[in-house]
C-alpha cells in the first residue's frame, strides 16, 4: 500500500464558513432567497447549497475509493493466480519425490492462502 496516494482517498474537508455574518439576499448557487455567506469563490451561498456541495465531495471521495478498492481486488486476483499457476508447475516435481519443490509448495500454499488448516 506505499505507493497508493493517501491524499486522494482522504475525506473532504467542509469548507467553514460564518453563519453569523450571513445576510438575506438570492443564492448564487441556487438563486433562491435565503440567508447566505461568503463562499470561497466570492458569491453568496446558502445553507442548502454548502450541503449539497460538501455532498458532492463525499460522493466524489466514495467513487474513487470504491474504484481503487476494485482495482486492488482484481490485482490480488490476478497475482493469486499466478501464484497457484506456479503452485502447479512446482507440484509436478513434488510428486516425483523433490524435497524441495514440496517444500516451495507448502511456501506457495502459505502466501497463497491455500495451506491447510486456513
């Protein structure tokens, strides 16, 4: 897990703001009518639309974990594989009476998860 960007799988920060300098006036998110505060981009924003943007955010973060979750699952399919493709090959030879392929094959058996018992 070292070279995965913890950065980007870091919950977004909601952007604080004032509420007790909010003023009555339209939305420039929603354009409606509602006690709005400075946003960072220099309009006004509504309680409502700083959810909905906060939302979004979230919504973002949970897509990209959930795709790098994804991605993880398939590579540790994929390795796992080929772990027990070499399990196999090595088998062949422990079964003509090789010390040590039968002992790789117990190794193999233990990084694969496959040894008896788990």
């Amino acid at each position: 897990m070292s070279n995965i960007d913890k950065r980007a799988l870091a919950i977004p920060q909601r952007e604080k703001h004032d509420w007790s300098q909010a003023v009555m006036r339209d939305c420039d998110f929603c354009q409606q009518w509602a006690l709005t505060v400075k946003h960072s981009d220099g309009g006004g924003i509504c309680a409502s639309c700083c959810d909905s943007e906060y939302t979004t955010a979230l919504s973002s973060a949970l897509v990209v974990a959930i795709e790098r979750s994804e991605a993880a699952e398939k590579r540790i399919a994929e390795q796992r594989g080929i772990i027990l493709s070499a399990r196999n090959f090595i088998s062949e030879y422990a079964e003509r009476g090789d010390a040590g392929a039968e002992e790789f094959v117990s190794i193999i058996d233990r990084a694969a998860g496959t040894a008896k018992g788990e």
